[in-house]
C-alpha cells in the first residue's frame, strides 16, 4: 500500500511498453473479424462468437495468473505473457485452417488478459503510493496512443498480412528480453517468498472472497460494459439511423481519442483533487450524460458533443478504477487482487452482446437507457463496496 519509493526508470518503461503493445494488438487484432471473414469465409455469428472465446477464457485465467505472480514474481510471469504473445502472433500469421488460426488467436487473448493485470501490479510494486496515480495516467496515455498508431500501421502495411502478425511478434519477443534485462526493485523477491507460504488456490479464493473487491468487480463489469466496446453498438445505431452516420461515426472514433490523449494529463489533477471515488463517481455522471446525449442527437453536433462528455467519463473512470484496487491491496496479495479485478474484462463481452441484442430488438432509445442505468450502477457498487468495513482478520 505505500511500501518502498518509486523507481523512475522502470515505470517509465513499462509505460513505453504499454504503448508498443497496444501498437502490436492494435494493427493485427483490430482487424480479426476482417481475417476470419476474407481467409477462412466465416460467417458474423461465427466470427462473433470465437472472438468473444478468448477474451472470455483470460478473463478466468488472470486470477490464477496474478496469484502465481504474487509466488514467482511478477517479472517472470510478465515474460512468460510476452513470449506466449509472441508465439500467438505468428501462429496467427502463419495459420492455414480455421483451428490453428482459432487456437492462436485465443492463447493471444488469454495472454492479453494477463498481462493486463500483473503489468498493472507490476507497477504498483515499483511506484510509491503518491506516484501511481500520475503512472496509471501515464501508462493508459500510451496505450491509447497505440490504438490510434496501431491501426493505421495496419492499414498501410496491409490489413491482417502475414508479414504483420510476424513482426507484432518480434516485438513482443523483444520486449521479453528487454523485461528480464530491466532493473527491479530487491523486495519483490522477497515478496513472493513470503507469499509462497499461501498455496494458489487459497490466495485466489482470498481475493475473491474480499467483500470490496467484489464490489468493485461488480462495478467495473458494468462501467467496462458501457466505454470498454463502445464503437459495437454505437456504430450500427448511428449508421442505420442517422443521415450520414457513416461520416459521424468517423468523426466520433477521432473525437474520442482526441479528448482521451488531451484531456488525460487534466483528468489526472482532478482525481489527485477529488480522490478516486469522487473522481470515479463524476466520471459515471459523465457516462450517464454521454449516453442520454446520443439518445437526444439527430446530427454531428450532438453526437460529438456527446461523445466528449462520454469520453470524459471513461478517463475519469479509468485510473480510478486501479487506484482503488490498489488501495485494498497490499505488496503480497497485488497480484492476486488485480487479476481477481480483471474478471470485470467480461463486461467487454456483455456490452456488445447485450447491448447489441437490446438494440436490435427494443431499439436504440433502449439501449442508450440500459447503458446509462449500467453506469448508474456501477458507480453504486463501488460506492457501497467503499462503505464496507474489513472484518476481524482481514488486513488493509
């Protein structure tokens, strides 16, 4: 919880790596369905359902991932993660039928989740308390980052070629070596000694049996459920229903990531002001309003006003969401606590999947409502789970 000082080097580098990840995921697995689709003539029910399998399967594999890093440390499982990635990419790349293809794709998922969270408790264990905040920024920064480098890479070097998924790859295997080559503080060593006295599966079961933690899970689902796939079911509403939705859902994609790289470094300043909870609950106001302004708009005005509301939201929402769980977790147990967190990566399922159906059935207005209400929600969550008092034995 504020053990040690922070390590500038080190930080830092995990958020350039970060940033080159997202790059890597960006230019090869924004454009999957594409793949499925173009090579292997695979139909959107298909293609929906086996890009929805991985994501699903890292969400359970990052517990058990985070407890054996709290016993191994968190280096050795991060480059485990790396290299599995790695081989993912270019088994991806150089996959010849829909198995092959289908089973690389999901072990980079499942190593995808994983790095996540221990990247995430990596450095928490490296930063003094008063620095993460202004990391976590830094670190989501660049990762946003990527995601508007990413894609376009992968447009200009050809979208879902051979040569990409092999050169993501090679720059997951590199960032390997430079992860075993990096500095660490002495204590995680001794961390993991002390955590050895715990077996797995009764660190894993502690995590998931801490009543706060499960309350932020549960509202992290729902908040990751309304910002974390947005463009799934807000791109078909605007171009079915709206004249020129095809143009203002380009306009809003830009729009967001405009505000999220410019608006960061101020969303920052008001969560060291306001505290996380405050912070996390304005920025739930501010998704609630997103939502009901796409409710309201017809044109490119009101969406992109909306969007900046929206968008505002998720980068109050975001760093919160960490901080908090780094608060209620201590340098033993942060691994088992953060890939417990990331069981919440499952609310990127249910938004499209439900969101989408509310959609097609009941209509926009709906959707819009039920996503406002998910906002609304988690934001109780986390305020009740805030409220909870540790009981007898239970270390804060």
């Amino acid at each position: 919880m504020g053990e040690g000082h922070t390590n500038p080097h080190a930080a830092l580098f995990l958020v350039i790596v970060a940033g080159l990840v997202s790059i890597a995921r960006a230019m090869t697995l924004s454009f999957l369905a594409i793949k499925l689709q173009q090579t292997f003539g695979l139909g959107p029910a298909t293609i929906g359902f086996l890009l929805g399998l991985g994501p699903l399967i890292g969400a359970v594999a990052a517990p058990f991932a985070g407890s054996i890093s709290d016993r191994v440390g968190r280096r050795f499982v991060l480059t485990l993660t790396l290299i599995l990635m790695a081989c993912a990419m270019i088994g991806m790349g150089l996959a010849e039928t829909v198995f092959s293809f289908c089973l690389a794709q999901s072990g980079a998922y499942v190593a995808i989740s994983v790095y996540g969270s221990i990247s995430r408790a990596l450095m928490s264990d490296i930063c003094a308390e008063p620095d993460r905040l202004k990391y976590f920024s830094w670190r989501y920064t660049a990762s946003n980052i990527g995601w508007a480098v990413g894609p376009l890479i992968g447009v200009w070097a050809g979208i879902a070629s051979t040569g990409l998924f092999i050169a993501a790859g090679t720059l997951y295997a590199t960032l390997a070596i430079g992860l075993q080559l990096l500095r660490l503080p002495g204590r995680e060593r001794a961390d993991c000694q002390a955590s050895k006295q715990v077996s797995l599966i009764k660190s894993v079961i502690a995590a998931m049996s801490d009543r706060q933690l499960a309350f932020f899970i549960s509202g992290s689902t729902l908040l990751i459920a309304v910002y974390g796939q947005w463009t799934a079911t807000l791109a078909p509403y605007v171009t079915q229903n709206v004249t020129g939705g095809v143009e203002i859902f380009a306009y809003l994609v830009s729009i967001n990531g405009v505000v999220v790289l410019t608006g960061n470094p101020i969303a920052r300043r008001l969560i060291g002001r306001a505290g996380p909870l405050g912070a996390l609950l304005g920025g739930c106001a501010l998704l609630c309003f997103g939502q009901v302004g796409f409710l309201a708009s017809t044109g490119l005005t009101g969406f992109a006003v909306s969007m900046v509301i929206f968008t505002a939201g998720e980068i109050l929402v975001v760093p919160s969401e960490y901080i908090m769980v780094d608060r209620i977790s201590y340098a033993q147990n942060r691994g088992s606590y953060f890939g417990a967190h990331s069981l919440s990566t499952v609310g990127g399922f249910l938004g499209p999947a439900v969101g989408g159906a509310t959609l097609g059935v009941f209509g926009g207005p709906a959707m819009f409502v039920m996503f406002a209400g998910a906002a609304a929600f988690g934001a109780l969550f986390f305020i009740l789970g805030t409220n909870i008092k540790p009981q007898p034995g239970e270390s804060r």
